[in-house]
C-alpha cells in the first residue's frame, strides 16, 4: 500500500490523495484551492498520468475536495465516483456554480485557463456518479470500502478501506458533536492500520463550554445590541453548511423568543444550498428530520443592486457569502458599506483565512485599518467586529481522543497550516509512542506496507 498527498503544500488547500493497492489505485478526494486562481490551485494531477485509477471516494462536498473532479474524470472516464446523495446533490450545484464562475473570471482576471472545466463536463461526470449508504460496504478493484457519518456537512462521511491485506481510514473533513441540523460523525469502532486525520483545528486550543451553547447566548446578545443602537447585522457565511447551520440557530433564537421574528437577507447561492438541505430532511441523518429552512423562516435573496442601495438601518439581518468577503462578493460589498458606521456590525461565525479580506477585518478589529482588496483599498473599521465558533471541524483535543482511542499503526496528519499539523504531531507521539505519526510531503509517496 502507497499513499502520495497531491496537495500542493501542507495546508488547507486542494485536498487529494493517490493510493495504490498493488496493481489498483484509488483517489481520496479531488479539491481545488480555494485561495488561488487557474491551474495552480489544481493539485499535482500530473502525477496520475502514469498511475492505476480504479476509483475516487469524496469525502464531501466543499470544493476543496471535489472541485478538481471534473478534470481528473475528463481524463480517466474509465474510473468510478463514489458518494453519497447528500454529496451528489451538493456536488451539481457546486461544480456547476464553480464552471460559471470561472467563465466570468475569464474576463474579469484575464485567466486565459479558464474556465478548468465547462457545464458539459459536469453533467457527464454527474451521470456516472455511483451514490452509496453510510455503514454499507461494497466491493470495486479489490477493495472493501464503506463510507462513514463524518458530521461537518450533510452528507460528509470518512472512508474505510481494506485492500491487499492492509486498511486505512480516511476521515476527511470531521465533527464529533450535533450542530443544529448535521448531528455528530459516528466512526467506526475498530483499529486501522493507517489513518488519515484532519488537523485543521491543530493551532486552536478548545475553549470552555458547551460546544455552541454558549456561542448562541453570545450571538443572540449581539445581534440584540446591534438593534438597539439602531444598526444591520452582517454575517459572511460560506454558503454551504454554515449558512444553513447559522439560520437554524437564528430560528430557534425566534421561536424560544429571544430575537424578534423578521425577514433574513441571504445570497442567491445560499438559498440553493438551503433548497438542497430541505430537499434532505427527511431522507439524510440530521438532528432535526423534517425541518425545512425555507418553510420555517422569512427569507429573501439581496441581489447585487439591492446591496448598494438598500436602506441600511435598525433590525437589517444579513447571511450573505463570501466567508472570506472576497472581492466583488454580496459580503463584500456589504461590508464596505457597513465599516465606516459605528451602528453597525460584522459577525464572524466560523474559520477565515488570515489573508482574506475577512482575515484582515478580524485581525484589526474596531478601530482598526483593514486592506479589503479589489478597488476598495484600506478602510477604517468603525462598525462593531466580534468572532463567535460556530466551527463545523472537530475541536483538536477531541480528534486526539479518537485517534488515541483507535491506536492506528501509523498517522497521516493532512489538511491543516503548519502549526496545526505539528501541534497533532508532537501531540500524537506522546499519546502514541509506538505509532509513526507522519506528515505526507507534497508529492512524496509513501510504502504503507512495512
């Protein structure tokens, strides 16, 4: 068994990894970077060109693990994708909304590249998508695999394979508590030979509490305030997963009446993703079957000229994506119009890059001066800033129980910067000094087999 990380560097970037069982070769995940623009936010699918592919397993469906998908299967139609609905449903709207948007940025960056793959391409890869049950294992190229309730998003799921003598899991992208419609990842049991963690939470010690409890009371309080003084709430969401979990908390807020009933802005994106999750809540594990977002709350979609116009005052309540309040987006726009007024505020409800314009708002705080990128520039930060983890990611300590629980021969640290990675390296060889704990070099492969 050999295992090669495909990842461009160690990092949360565009996950993909190659493993081969004998003659067989298997991919866990195909993402592309959500940082970086063209082809160098691919991972290193050069080195498939002379490699057995038999089978891809995704994990989930955030593009940083799928969304190199299209091109890796435009090249090998021979291989089969495995996931499940959840992620099958996700992926359609994901990788069909990623084609559109890189033929936009073909203009608009001067990206001659792009788009990497085109609508035709999606919707032949789409029909030859195998969809599996969690807990259910199947056969292909001489594996035995079964897929995992991983938590994080609907349908995410970790991988477990036997092959050639040896097993491995995959755990992807991981939550071991409820969030207010994805409940908790359910693992196996059992000891692999290999593992291969997340670490993304490496460099964030836990802090006290009840998971998102005490988060909730926190937002509630906030949102509250920034009423009273007479100003709009605006929350950069990813619109995948943590739009939907964070409008789950803000109805139940209004249903135990501590936030008052009123109309929530969201971005076009988001409400598709919102019609997927409700597509799913009577058919996909959940914490709460048969609630639907859109039946539930008053939702309407802010559209590129309603953000530059709309009045801006008492009770305006806005999810709008970019997490990262990347340039030309719905909450980039909002929040330049947001900062220069003290009434106002931008919540932070889950991870940023510190290098987003997300990142540098966070980092400065009220008062401070942030570079937001694109034409707008350095602005001063003048509206209230305040960060609450609503995180979707399993806290560090708890990923160390597990692992330690499972005592693996051997430990691949992936997706993490590299203070997290080496926080789980050092953290692991303690609790399991018999076990190699390893990080996989960028393009290196590795003989599992020993």
């Amino acid at each position: 068994m050999r295992f090669t990380n495909l990842t461009r560097q160690n990092e949360i970037g565009a996950n993909c990894y190659h493993l081969q069982v004998d003659d067989s070769g298997y991919l866990l995940d195909c993402g592309t970077h959500p940082k970086i623009e063209g082809n160098g936010g691919l991972p290193l699918l050069d080195f498939l060109a002379d490699q057995p592919l038999q089978a891809v397993f995704v994990s989930h469906g955030h593009l940083d693990h799928l969304g190199a998908l299209p091109l890796v299967m435009d090249d090998r139609p021979d291989a089969r994708v495995y996931l499940t609905h959840a992620s099958r449903l996700i992926a359609d709207r994901a990788l069909h909304n990623s084609a559109s948007v890189m033929i936009r940025q073909r203009a608009e960056l001067n990206l001659s590249e792009y788009p990497l793959f085109t609508h035709g391409q999606v919707d032949h890869l789409l029909e030859d998508i195998e969809t599996v049950a969690f807990a259910r294992t199947f056969e292909v190229a001489g594996a035995d695999v079964t897929f995992y309730e991983a938590g994080h998003v609907q349908g995410a799921a970790g991988v477990w394979i036997e092959a050639g003598g040896c097993s491995i899991f995959y755990t992807g992208d991981t939550k071991f508590s409820d969030m207010k419609i994805t409940r908790a990842g359910k693992f196996p049991d059992k000891q692999p030979d290999t593992m291969v963690i997340e670490c993304t939470r490496g460099s964030m010690p836990s802090q006290p509490g009840s998971d998102w409890e005490e988060e909730t009371e926190r937002l509630s309080a906030a949102i509250q305030a920034t009423f009273e003084r007479g100003g709009s709430v605006l929350i950069p969401c990813f619109a995948l997963g943590k739009m939907q979990e964070v409008l789950k908390v803000i109805h139940d807020l209004m249903r135990e009446g501590h936030l008052a009933e009123q109309v929530i802005y969201i971005s076009g994106l988001g409400r598709s993703y919102n019609e997927i999750y409700d597509d799913l809540s009577g058919v996909s594990p959940r914490v709460c079957p048969g609630f639907k977002l859109e039946n539930n709350l008053e939702l309407i979609v802010l559209d590129s000229k309603e953000a530059l116009t709309m009045r801006l005052g008492r009770g305006r309540l806005m999810l709008v994506s970019s997490g990262m309040m990347t340039p030309r987006t719905m909450s980039h726009t909002m929040a330049q119009r947001m900062m220069p007024d003290e009434r106002h505020s931008i919540f932070f409800v889950g991870y940023v890059d510190p290098d987003s314009p997300a990142g540098k708002v966070k980092a400065a705080g009220r008062g401070g001066r942030a570079d937001m990128g694109g034409e707008a520039g350095e602005m001063d930060i003048r509206c209230r800033v305040e960060s609450f983890d609503f995180t979707s990611h399993c806290n560090r300590e708890r990923m160390i129980d597990y692992v330690s629980h499972a005592r693996p021969r051997r430990v691949l640290l992936v997706h993490g910067e590299t203070a997290s990675l080496e926080w789980f390296q050092q953290e692991l060889r303690e609790k399991l000094p018999e076990s190699s704990i390893l990080i996989p070099p960028s393009g290196e492969t590795l003989n599992l087999g020993d």
